[in-house]
C-alpha cells in the first residue's frame, strides 16, 4: 500500500493531464491563413445552424426558398476560402521540395536553420491541408443540403398541385359556402373595425393627418393624371425626330410598360408608408395593402404591355406585326385580363392572410379560376376569329405556301393554348383546383413573359446598333479614339445586341421555370413515373422520357435555326463575307446545332458511349445496304460547304444546262435555271463531275462580238470607231483593256473580232447588246457599211437562145 498509493496517485496526474490537455482549445491557424480559415469556420456554423432549422416539420415554401438560397451563399464561402487556401498548399509544397526529407538517423547533422524551416513549413502545409479537406467536406454536406431542401420542395409542391379538393360541379360546396360566407365576411369587417379605429387614432395629430392626405393626394395624382402627362411625354419626345426610327418606337413602347407599371406601384406604396409611417395600419391590414398592391401592379403591367404591343389607334407606333383588324378585336382584352389576374390574386391573398375557411377558400377560388379561363379563352378566341377574317380577305393576294407558312406557328400556339386552357377546365371541374389555378396563372405568365421578351429584345436589337452606329456620336468618338472602321463598328452593334438578346433569354427562361417550384419535373413527374416504364429485355423504355427526349431535340432545332435567322438577318449582312461564304456559315451553324441538339437529348436520355456506338453500329448496315447514295450526298454536301468550289450565288454549267446556284442542301443543290425553273441535282454529282463554274473566284467576263464591213473600209478608222464605243460604256473595264483585231479578209469584206471584259460574266450578255446597239449606227454614221453575211455570186449567161431539154418519158 505505501507504494501503490503514489503510483496511483502518478497514474491520476497523468489522466488529468491527459484530460486537459485534450479540452484544451485547438491551435490557432497560421497567421498567412487565418482569414480563409475564419470564412470557412463561419460557413460550417452557419451549415449546421441552417441543417438544424430544416428538420421544423411545417416550413412554407418561401422558407425552403429561403434556405435553397443560404445554402448557396455557404458554398460561395467555401469556394471563396477554399480559392484562398489551395495557393498557400501549393506555396508551401514548392518551398518544401528543395529542402528535401529530413536526415536519416546515422547521417551528419543538418544547418538548425534548414530544420527549423522545414518543421515551420511542415506545420503550415499540414494546416492548410487539414483545413483544406475539412472546407470540401462542408461543401459536400452543404451539396446534400441542397439537394434534399430542393427535394422537400418539390415533393410540397407536387402535394399541393395534385391536391385533390370539391368539385366546382358540387351542389354541396355552394350551400356551404352561403353558410360559411357570413362568418367570414365577419372576419374581414372585424379587419377593418380593427385597421379604422387605429386609423382614426393615428390621424388625430395633426402632422400625421397632413402627411396621410399629402400621400393619398400624391397617389391619386400617380394614379391619374401623372400616368397622362407621362404618357403623352413620351409620344411627344418619340416624335419629336421624323421619320421615326426603329429604336424611337421600341423606346417609348418600353416607357409606356413602365410607366403603366410603375405608376401604381408607386402609387400604392407612397400611401402605405404613409399611413406606416404614422402608425395607421395593423399588421394585419398591412398584408392586405401589400396584397393590393402586388395585384394592382401586376394588372397594369399586363395592361400596358399589350396596349405597348398592340398599339390600338396608332399603327404607326405598333412594334407587333399584327393587322389592324386584329388589333380593333383585341384591343380591350389585355386590359380585361390583367383585371381577371390581380382579381384573382387578390382573392387568394385575401384568404390567405384573412384566414378563411375551406369552403370559402375552394369556393372563391374556383370562382376567380372560372373568370380567368373564361377572360382568356375569350380573348383567344377573338383573336381566332380576326385571324380568319384576315386569312380569309387577303388569300387571293397571298400565295398558298406563304400563307401556310404563316399559319403554322399560329396553329403551334393556339393549340397549345386551348390545351391548356382545356386542361384547367377539366381540372377545375373535376375538383383539382391547385392545378387548375396553376395552369392558368402559368398561361397568363409565360406569355407575359414572352411578351416582354419581344419587346426587350427589340429594344435591344435597336439600341446597341443606333448607339454604335458610324453616324451617332458615340460611334464618331470610339472611331476617332480607336481607329475602327464603320463596318466593324456595326458588326459590334449587333454582336452586342446578340449577346444581350442570348441574356434576356436566359432571364426569360429562369422567369417561367421559376414557378413550376423545384423543376419541371415535378409537374411532369407522374407521367415519367416506373409505372409508365415499360420493361423491354435489358432495356426500360419511358414514354414521358421518349417524350421529353423529343421536346428537347425540337427545342434545340428552334434554338439553331433562331441563331442561323439571327446571323442571315443581323450579323452577317454586316460583314464584307460574300453571299456564298455567309450561307456556308450559316448553314455550318445549322448542322452543328443539329449535332448538340442530337447529343443533348441523348443525354437527357441517358444513352453513353457504348449504346450510341452500338446505335451507330446497327445504323452502318443499313447505310451499307440501303443508305449508301444519302449518306455520299451528304458528306459531298458537307464538302461543298468547307471548299466551296460551289457555293451559293455561283453560275455553273453542268453539260448542256446552266443556271445560278441558290441553295446548298443534305441531300442536293437547287439550281435555278434562266426561266425560274429548279434544277436538282444530288451533291455527288457536283463532286464527281466535271462542273463549269462560270463565277468563281470572282471571274471577269468577257465580251466577244465579231463585225464584218466592206473591203473598201479603212481598217484603222473600223478599229477607232470600235474602241471608242467600248471605251464610252461605262461598264466596259479598262484592265484588262479592250481590244480590236483584224482577223480575217476574204469575199470581199474584212472581219473585225472584238474583245472587252465586264466585272462579272453575268452582265457578258446584256453589254454585248449594248455595244452593238452603239457600234452599228456608228459606223454607219462613219460611212462605213458592213458585209452581208451571205456572199453573192453572179453567173453570167451566153447571148445564145437555150433550147429546152425533151421531156423524157
């Protein structure tokens, strides 16, 4: 005992030790890395505080909103310090290198310096890496964060679309709700009771009454009068310049959208900051206010976006290509539908935030759905009937192919449209209201927002080539301080008109996907279910999947032929490229477009390599078989693009047929003939025989025009009065100069062949006319007479009487 006591007593100071030394806090980071440590350190408290707040049971969607955008801030936190930190490790690696590893024990004794060094950078490089691995870590628990936050809102939202609640059809629901109607027109009275009685009390000082009516003055004015002026301001300064250029009506189109949006806007806000301001609203009236003015807002911007596009009783301001009479029809309805939305966002804010029953709830909203539907189908149907009227009046002026051409995208949207709106008509009488309601406002918002993408991409279109114009003041100041030329200051305009036009699509693409919830596939998640999966040997085949493969390969096709219009219409034009090398391009872009539209939706199916080698390997008999002729006329028109040896715009002669070259297909080449009628001929014939290419390489052509006169001509003054002829037209070159020889002298005339040489073959023909019409009343008037063509012989006869030849028998 007297000597395991002080051994025990040795053991516990030791454990002590031990224990304290591990409580004891971490060492401090090295000071070259201690604010990226602090980042990360923040960004992995405010990880856990944000996971520990996920698990609330009853989160709204706009917190899970909320949350999805925390957790991205965290992730740019860590990717800020993990930016920082890498360059300190790779620092700390390279210092490292050359001091080598430590001595080995039995070796001589290194510099203490070059030890010191090393133990110092060790340290650090140990530091950074630790800390290092710890910032991935977080950021992968911050990716699953995400990621199962986005997956709770999306399962939400899939729970509330396909919530199923009483049909409008529903005799019961209309008898509860006249039950259920007073009680909660009591709640709302009892709302107001509540808002004018602290009204009443908050406008007893005088100060507070006088700024309360300053803003309701000064809202009514917004309202009103101000909207007027600003209006009329604007047409006034738009015309002020005539003729009216492109960037004038895309300007003020844009300032009557803000205008009719801004206005009540600001309207509704000066009141509420008033009547906050003084202490005048419960907090439940103010949620009420906020929902007014969202709605309102909103209603004036779908109101003045259409007035803006549409124009009525000004066509000379209308930016949307639409005939008069469609417009008178229209006119009234994008007013009529903006009243319908902010009705109906209305309704639904109110029983939101008033706490209304579920009667009540399904009953106005079915009501305010019932009236959307009704607004819009309306509307399209209206402008169903003038488009008729319109097809209909003008189809004897209008070809059969053009005007089918201009149907067609009609025919795409309508059917859309009446799609869904058949969709929300269903929905709602079946008793899936949610969806109903969501059909409808997404209707409503995609083409709001399709709307305004015209518009602003029209704006944009305008402005950067008016304002980088050579002519504009700020294109004369980068020429005069850069030294560009006008063309290439043009060809910026418009690069920067498609750069910003590719950027508001984005914007515009974000804007619709945004209120489908998580993703699109939340709506479409029942049709792409396993149940609809189809087993076929090793192989599962989806139809939603096939689908969406076939929404996506279109999507992309209308992206590449939007970017092949863009460059024909806008771009090109602007360059000194020649019409041949344009529809090269052009019609490059257009195959490669086709090949990412084709890799993206394989993609999107999930095919890799080895099954797309497999396709291709199926694909490679049925080319040997029966495929050979179009895949060779494709790959010689693939040729033809990159070496052009015909291109289009070319004049070529194949045998005995010529014409102009005026497109360069897959399969074949259209040739227009002299007498407008189309050559086809397949691409392999273009690379494989001999072709004449009368333009190419910017050929000159030449005028050959051959002149018999008499003998008795002076051949030098014949010479002059030629040359002079030729030198008088202006289109006759002068390098390579023209020229006159003497070829040939017999039966009593003497022939002149003539050579002069035109900027292109194709005006050969029409100046070889021109130069005769001048050369033959010329040497007419020089007295000098042409040959006849055809020689005559004289034969002369004995005097002698020739007695006739016996008729033989």
């Amino acid at each position: 005992m007297r000597f395991a006591l002080p051994i025990l007593a040795g053991l516990l100071f030791v454990l002590a030790a031990s224990g304290a030394q591990a409580k004891a806090p971490p060492p401090p980071p090295p000071p070259e890395i201690a604010a990226p440590v602090a980042e990360a350190d923040q960004a992995s408290d405010d990880l856990r505080t944000l996971t520990a707040a996920s698990h609330a049971k009853d989160i709204s969607d706009a917190d899970l909103k909320g949350q999805i955008a925390a957790v991205v801030a965290i992730q740019a936190k860590l990717t800020d310090a993990l930016n920082q930190l890498t360059p300190h490790l790779q620092d700390a690696d390279t210092r490292l290198a050359p001091l080598g590893p430590a001595p080995a024990a039995g070796q001589p004794p290194e510099d203490p310096d070059i030890t010191a060094s090393r133990r110092a950078l060790t340290h650090l490089r140990e530091a950074v890496n630790d800390e290092i691995k710890q910032a991935r870590l977080t950021s992968v628990e911050a990716s699953q964060l995400a990621a199962a936050l986005a997956q709770r809102r999306a399962a939400d939202f899939s729970a509330k679309l396909w919530a199923r609640s009483r049909s409008i059809l529903d005799p019961g629901l209309w008898r509860d709700f006249a039950e259920a109607l007073p009680a909660d027109l009591a709640n709302l009275t009892g709302v107001v009771r509540d808002e004018a009685g602290q009204f009443s009390d908050a406008m007893r000082p005088r100060p507070n009454l006088a700024l309360w009516s300053i803003a309701g003055l000064a809202g009514l004015l917004l309202l009103g009068p101000a909207r007027l002026l600003l209006n009329r301001l604007g047409y006034r300064r738009a015309g002020a310049v005539i003729p009216v250029t492109r960037l004038r009506k895309s300007g003020l189109a844009l300032w009557l959208v803000l205008v009719a949006f801004l206005t009540p806007l600001m309207a509704g806000l000066l009141v509420r900051d008033a009547l906050a301001g003084s202490q005048a609203m419960t907090p439940q009236f103010d949620a009420l206010v906020m929902v007014v003015i969202r709605s309102l807002a909103f209603a004036a911007f779908l109101e003045g976006l259409g007035r803006a596009l549409l124009s009525p009783g000004r066509p000379a301001w209308r930016l949307a290509p639409i005939h008069d009479q469609v417009v008178a029809r229209l006119a009234p309805f994008p007013g009529l539908i903006g009243a319908a939305a902010g009705l109906s966002g209305l309704v639904r804010g109110f029983n939101n935030h008033l706490g209304t029953g579920l009667t009540t709830t399904v009953a106005s909203d079915c009501l305010a759905v019932l009236l959307e539907l009704a607004v819009v189908g309306a509307g399209l149907a209206m402008l169903g009937r003038a488009r008729s009227a319109q097809l209909a009046a003008a189809s004897a002026e209008a070809h059969e192919a053009h005007e089918a051409q201009a149907r067609l995208p009609w025919v795409i949207v309508a059917l859309a449209m009446w799609g869904a709106l058949g969709a929300g008509v269903l929905a709602v009488f079946a008793g899936y209201l949610a969806l109903s309601s969501f059909i409808i406002k997404e209707t409503i918002w995609i083409a709001a927002v399709l709307a305004s993408l015209f518009l602003l991409m029209r704006f944009v279109d305008d402005l950067f080539p008016s304002l980088l114009s050579p002519a504009s003041p700020l294109g004369r100041s980068i020429r005069t301080a850069i030294g560009v030329s006008g063309n290439t200051l043009e060809q910026i305009g418009v690069l920067l008109s498609g750069l910003f036009r590719l950027v508001l699509l984005a914007y515009g693409l974000a804007a619709i996907l945004s209120r489908f919830g998580a993703s699109v596939g939340d709506v479409t998640s029942r049709v792409t279910s396993t149940k609809w999966v189809i087993p076929l040997g090793k192989a599962s085949i989806s139809p939603g999947a096939i689908l969406g493969g076939i929404a996506v390969f279109l999507i992309g096709l209308a992206l590449t032929r939007a970017v092949r219009s863009w460059l024909e219409s806008r771009y090109l034009p602007k360059t000194h490229l020649d019409l041949g090398v344009r529809t090269s391009l052009a019609t490059g872009v257009t195959y490669l477009g086709a090949a990412i539209a084709i890799v993206v939706t394989f993609a999107y199916l999930g095919l890799n390599f080895s099954q797309i080698a497999l396709m291709a390997s199926a694909l490679s008999v049925g080319i040997g078989f029966g495929l050979q002729a179009i895949i060779g006329n494709f790959v010689s028109g693939l040729i033809l693009l990159a070496e052009r040896p015909v291109k289009v715009g070319d004049w070529i002669a194949i045998g005995d047929l010529e014409g102009d070259v005026k497109r360069v297909n897959i399969r074949a080449t259209e040739i227009e003939m002299a007498d407008r009628s189309k050559l086809i001929v397949p691409n392999t014939d273009l690379i494989s025989k001999t072709v004449r290419n009368v333009t190419h390489g910017g050929a000159l052509g030449r005028v050959k025009i051959v002149l018999k006169v008499e003998d008795q001509a002076d051949p030098a003054a014949v010479k002059d009065v030629l040359l002079s002829c030729m030198t008088r037209h202006k289109e006759v070159l002068g390098d390579p100069a023209a020229s006159v020889y003497l070829t040939d002298v017999r039966d009593g005339a003497m022939e002149f062949t003539v050579f002069a040489y035109v900027a292109s073959p194709r005006h050969a023909y029409r100046v070889k006319s021109e130069l005769l019409f001048a050369m033959v009343p010329a040497l007419k008037a020089a007295g000098i007479l042409l040959a006849n063509s055809t020689p005559v012989i004289n034969v002369g006869l004995p005097d002698r009487q020739i007695e006739p030849t016996p008729a033989t028998a």
